[in-house]
C-alpha cells in the first residue's frame, strides 16, 4: 500500500515550472564539471527527522501526521515505517540516506533485545535498498537519547555507559557494513559538560580517544572500509561540547593520531552555532584535507538554537559548493539533517522541503561552476598574494629566510611596500553578479 498515493515520482521541469512538486534546477543527469548533478551533490534523507520527527518542542506534543505509522514502538511498526521511508525516497530521488540504529529500530529492554530488533528492521533495510537502488550514505548510534547517556557515552564518568556505547556502535558498525554504508558518523550528542566543577576534562577527552581508536579497531577487524566522520558542534545538548567546531575536532583527532581515519562531516547550523560562517568551517576543514561529507540545513538568525531548518537560500548553498567543488565531497555526501516546521504537519510538506533544499543546492552548484570557470575570484587572490611568488616572500615560504635576513632586508628597503586594497565591497558585488 501505498503512502503517498497522490504523489508521483518528482521530475526536473526546468526553471519555467510553476509546480511545486517538480525540480526546477536539480537535473541529476545534468552535466557540470563533467559530472552529473547527481554525483557532485550525492543527496541523503536524514532518517530521524524525516521519519521520526515528531513536531513535538518543549511547548507541546508531537503536531506531525503520519498515517502509516500507528505510534507503537513494536519491530512491525519501524518494518513498515522503513518501507515507507523507501518510498519517499525512490519519489524524492535521492541517491542516499542516514540513520541512527534507534531512529530505525526500537530499542528494546535489553541489549540483545535491541540488537535483535536491529537486525530485523536492517533486513527490510536491505530488501529496499535493493528494489530501489537507493544506498546508505552513513550509519550512526544513537547514544545521547537513553537517560544511562545522562553523563555522556565515551566520556561519561560511569564506565558503564562507555562500555554500553562500545558495545552500540559495535552492532551499528556491523549494520552499516551489512547496508553497505559509506560512511559512519560520530556526533558527540553528549560528549560535553555542563560543569568544570564535576568534571576530569582531560580523563574525558582521553576516554574519547580511546573509543576513537576502538571503532577504528573493530573497523578493520570486520572489513568495514567506510569512512569515519566526526561532526562539531559547541553547544545544545551539553553547554560545552568536546568537538565543538571544525578547529577543535582537527585538534582531537590529531592529538590522539586518529586523522588517517577521520574526517569531518560539517553542519551549517552547528557553524553557525559555534560562531561561524559554514564557509569557514568548510574551508578549515578542507584545506587540511579533513573535508568529509555535510549536514546541510540552515538556522534562524532570530534564533539562537539548533534549529534544522531545510537550506533554501542560494547565497549560502553557492558558498558550499564553491568548498565542495574546491575539495571534492565523495564518499561524503549532502544530507539534509533537517525537519520540516511544527507547523507543516502534512505528509506533502515532506516532499516541498526536501525539493526545496535540493534545488537551491543544485542551483549553488551550477552558480559556484560559472564563478570557477571564470576565475576572477583565483585572479584576485594571486594577485593579492603576489608578494609571496618571489623575493623575500618566495624566500619566507620557502625556509630560507631567518630573523637576521628579515632585519638585513628591512634595514636596507626602510619601509615595506605600499599595501593594497582589500576590495571586499567590489568583491561581494561581483559575487553577486553571479546570483
Ligand atoms: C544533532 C546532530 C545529529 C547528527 C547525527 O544536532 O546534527 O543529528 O547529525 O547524530
Ligand atoms: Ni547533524
Ligand atoms: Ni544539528
């Protein structure tokens, strides 16, 4: 039976359609770079919004209708869910998707019990997967929900709970390798803390590494070849998050020598959280080789919070592809880790935000080409750097300058050269030529 009856597959109709159920710009088979849309943005469903969120905030209950699901936390209800899932998703046309182990299966009063329930609900996974050639783009645990989490899972000052979150992200990493994922994703829900005063920072960040290097362990033992993800955000659950930006992440995997096996998946409203532009975040990653997927969505400047919104600005999107064309994105991907408003309760409201989000990507994308192919932003910056090409700044770069040639060349010049313009005004103007 079907879900969605009313809706059909949804179609590119190019620029001119007025139907809001229809692409206007994202043509997977369109060809930029000499790549497809399809391969260049490499779009995934984030399972916990789209089929888990509730609406619920803490005003109020859950507003969300979903008529094939009967609220039950039974392994037939998440069966189902996931056929539904996949039915959405072949509609939509996204190449991909993501999960927790709990947004997909019921955790169960045991572990074995919760394990057992995974593995039946990975079984209907896999059968969908397979009719509809749609694929895992990252797996994930869940270990922030479940109250034993309280003091957080890796870091927790209760071995247990370290010891129950090893043993959840065993069975996710043996899941995610059965689906085929290509990636798995460490959020540090409550890796954090609330309070200095009852907290050994230095013990919780160690634990940290060594959970790290455990994963990484069992990784190889089982011949899951995805890649590792480390997702920063500073805030929300805990007041300080350990990984809490792109900076503080680099720095953690390597201190605990983890970065061969780690890159990061950047999120726009955790940047912007942290205090950043998601083009920053980008850009800190990238340039260190540690750019790995992202978690496209967007939040409210009015609001000071996490609050996922579906990315439909096209300033921003071009922003992130200019990085992702810079620094490539495979096997990441663009998930939208984003949920629908309270509001938009309907099942169609589903489809309007995710066909909203996947064109203002797929128009940053086509925007963020004809920006490279012109390369007047490359001609600027050469040009601005110029003093390094050669002489003494050719000489600084290359280590061949010490402090005392750095004085024999000043006293000798007496004034540095006279300094450029910045031309940010010019700058954001020709940008916005492209827009
Ligand atoms: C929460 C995070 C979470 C991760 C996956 O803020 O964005 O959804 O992406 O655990
Ligand atoms: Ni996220
Ligand atoms: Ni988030």
């Amino acid at each position: 039976m079907s879900a969605f009856p009313e809706i059909k597959k949804i179609r590119f109709e190019g620029p001119d359609s007025k139907n809001p159920l229809a692409f206007r710009f994202y043509d997977e088979n369109e060809m930029v770079e000499g790549k497809s849309m399809k391969d260049h943005l490499r779009f995934s469903v984030a399972y916990w919004h789209t089929m888990r969120g509730s609406g619920s905030d803490p005003f109020g209950p859950g507003t969300m209708v979903r008529p094939w699901d009967d609220g039950s936390e039974s392994v037939e209800n998440a069966c189902n869910r996931a056929r539904v899932a996949f039915e959405f998703i072949e509609k939509l046309g996204a190449p991909y998707y993501a999960f927790h182990d709990r947004d997909v299966a019921p955790e169960g009063s045991s572990l074995s019990e919760s394990n057992k329930n995974l593995d039946a609900v990975a079984k209907v996974l896999k059968e969908e997967q397979e009719r509809t050639g749609v694929k895992l783009l990252w797996g994930t645990a869940n270990l922030f929900s479940n109250p034993r989490f309280m003091h957080g899972a890796s870091t927790s000052c209760n071995a247990d709970a370290f010891a129950f979150a090893g043993a959840q992200v065993k069975k996710a990493l043996e899941v995610t390798k059965e689906l085929g994922g290509e990636n798995y994703v460490f959020w540090g829900g409550r890796e954090g803390y609330q309070t200095l005063l009852n907290t050994d920072l230095k013990r919780e960040i160690d634990h940290m590494g060594r959970f790290m290097h455990l994963a990484v362990d069992y990784a190889k033992k089982i011949g899951f070849t995805g890649q590792f993800l480390i997702e920063p955000k500073p805030k929300e659950p805990t007041k300080h998050q350990y990984d809490s930006d792109a900076a503080a992440c680099i720095n953690f995997l390597r201190a605990y020598d983890l970065t061969d096996h780690f890159k990061l998946n950047i999120e726009t409203n955790h940047a912007t959280l942290a205090g950043h532009t998601m083009a920053h975040e980008l850009e800190y990653a990238g340039m260190q080789g540690l750019l790995g997927s992202i978690d496209a969505n967007t939040g409210d400047l009015m609001l000071g919070w996490d609050t996922d919104q579906f990315p439909t600005n096209v300033y921003l999107a071009t922003e992130v592809m200019l990085s992702l064309l810079k620094y490539g994105l495979s096997p990441g991907g663009v998930n939208f880790d984003a949920k629908v408003r309270r509001e938009s309760f309907e099942p169609i409201d589903l489809f309007y935000s995710h066909i909203g989000g996947m064109d203002a990507f797929a128009r940053g994308l086509k925007i963020a080409a004809a920006i490279r192919a012109d390369g007047e932003f490359d001609k600027f910056l050469a040009q601005r750097y110029n003093s390094w090409d050669e002489g003494i700044g050719a000489q600084i770069e290359s280590g061949q300058a010490d402090l005392a040639a750095l004085e024999t060349y000043m006293l000798e010049k007496g004034e540095i050269a006279p300094n450029a313009s910045g031309r940010q005004e010019m700058l954001e103007g020709l940008f916005n030529r492209y827009m």
